[in-house]
C-alpha cells in the first residue's frame, strides 16, 4: 500500500483516540493514506502496534501511546507525548467511546458508577485532550477538532442513556467550543458516523447481522475533508458521515 498521489494531510498531524480497531483504526489509516503523520491511542498496546506497523507501510509516521481516556492523568500524558514527538497536533479526533455495561440498562437500572464512567471517557476525556492541545493550534492559527457523536446523542433510544446522554453533551460542547473559537482558526465539529459493523455494535446490539453495516472504511471521507478544511472547513457542525462519498483512489 502507498500513500495517494494527491495526498490531501501532507505535512499534518493528527492524533486519534480508540485507533485500535473500528472506525478509529479506518480514520487513523486514511490520513495516513492521505500523508499525514500519526499520534494513535488506546488502551490495549498489541493492537494498536498492528496499526502503528500498517500506518508506517504507508509511509507515516506514527508514534503510539497506550492511554485510558477517562483518566486525566493518562490525558495529560497523551498530550505531552504528542507535543514531544511533534510541535503540534492539527487534528483531533476525540473517537475512543465507553458505551457502559452491556445489555444496557433502562435508566431506572444505571448504576451511577457506570454513568460517571461513561462521562469521563465519552465526555471529560475529550474536553481535556481538547484544552491540552489547543495552545499550539491557536498559535498556528490552524486546527481541527472531530468529536464522534452517535443518533443515541439525538434519539432517546430505551437503554441508551449514559451512552446517549454522554454524546448529546458532547455535541453541544462541540457547538460551544466552535462558538468560542470563532475566528481563531480552529474548527470544532462533531461526526455521526452511522451504524458500522464493529466491536461496539456487536457488544450493544449483538442480534444485528454485521454483514447489513457499513464498514467504518466507507465512513472515513468525512474525516479526511474535516481535516483537510477547504469545503469543509466550518465549525460548529453535527455531520453524518454517511453523507459523504469515499474520495476515488
Ligand atoms: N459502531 C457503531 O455502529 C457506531 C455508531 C455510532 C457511533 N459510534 C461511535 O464511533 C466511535 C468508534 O466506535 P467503534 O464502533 O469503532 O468502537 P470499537 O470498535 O469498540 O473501538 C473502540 C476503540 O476505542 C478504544 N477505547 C475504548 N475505550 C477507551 C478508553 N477509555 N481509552 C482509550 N481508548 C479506548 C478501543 O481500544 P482499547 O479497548 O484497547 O482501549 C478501540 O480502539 C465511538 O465514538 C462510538 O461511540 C459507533
């Protein structure tokens, strides 16, 4: 596999979080296509080093870091691992997501402890990888922030409430944070991206046949455009990734 001719993320950073496996790994290898160098984070290491190995083969360079997103400790690790190997980060996308104890409970059943986990890893996590690595953005005058949401964020699906309730937050983060950096030259979005065949979707939906789902490949696009800006470079914005074309190879 070589990196594409018309490389769209020459010269960017961009770290993604749960670049393990799923849609995070489809991102992380799709700006890595695209030229981009790599910061990918998750907590399990043998996996993300698979990816590490395939982002190389196309030709980035992809620094690995093995962190929990829901531990501000490791937050603050991950950022300053970044800001060492690279100046700064251009891209971010807050894609790790805890989706709470399974089969998922009516409200009337959360335990507390499980929605708390569930706002410090869909929620706290990404408001504090955001504010640690905007300083050099603002500096730049150029970044793109990618929150992945989810319709359980819109829809009060029956069982889907810290899950749901984590992604609509992190939804209206993403407009507040887009309303406070206007003009800054850093762009806040955040991205449904459907219904994929992964991990996450077989562990909360697991009667649904995998081969009906998009593959989180197909869903990529948008996150390649987002971190591109050009056409896409609003803020503020709740895109459907399904909405978005794969590029031509
Ligand atoms: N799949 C769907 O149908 C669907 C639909 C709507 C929205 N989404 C959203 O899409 C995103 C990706 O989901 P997916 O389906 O690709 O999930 P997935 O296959 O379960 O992958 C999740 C990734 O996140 C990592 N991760 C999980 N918890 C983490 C934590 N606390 N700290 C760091 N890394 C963590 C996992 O690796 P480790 O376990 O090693 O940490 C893995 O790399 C999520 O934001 C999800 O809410 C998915």
């Amino acid at each position: 596999m070589t990196r594409l001719p018309t490389a769209r993320l020459a010269g960017t950073t961009a770290l993604v979080t749960g670049a393990s496996q799923g849609l995070g790994r489809a991102v992380a290898l799709a700006y890595a296509r695209e030229g981009a160098d790599l910061v990918i984070v998750a907590r399990r290491p043998e996996p993300l080093e698979l990816v590490r190995a395939e982002a190389e083969e196309l030709g980035a360079r992809a620094v690995v870091v093995t962190a929990d997103v829901g531990d501000p400790d490791d937050v603050e690790r991950v950022a300053a691992a970044a800001l060492t190997a690279f100046d700064r980060v251009d891209v971010l996308v807050n894609n790790a997501s805890e989706l709470g104890p399974t089969p998922m409970p009516y409200l009337l059943d959360t335990d507390p402890d499980a929605l708390r986990r569930v706002l410090d890893v869909n929620l706290l996590g990404p408001f504090l990888l955001t504010r640690a690595l905007l300083g050099p953005m603002l500096a730049a005058g150029r970044g793109s922030v990618i929150n992945v949401s989810s319709d359980a964020g819109v829809v009060g699906y029956p069982g889907w409430g810290a899950y749901g309730v984590s992604k609509a937050a992190l939804d209206q983060m993403t407009r507040i944070w887009a309303s406070e950096l206007d003009g800054s030259g850093v762009r806040v979005n955040s991205v449904d991206p459907g219904d994929m065949a992964t991990a996450m979707h077989a562990a909360a939906l697991p009667d649904d046949d995998p081969s009906t789902l998009a593959r989180p490949e197909d869903r990529t696009e948008v996150f390649v455009r987002l971190a591109a800006g050009g056409d896409a470079d609003a803020s503020g914005g709740r895109l459907e990734a399904a909405e978005f074309a794969p590029a031509e190879a």
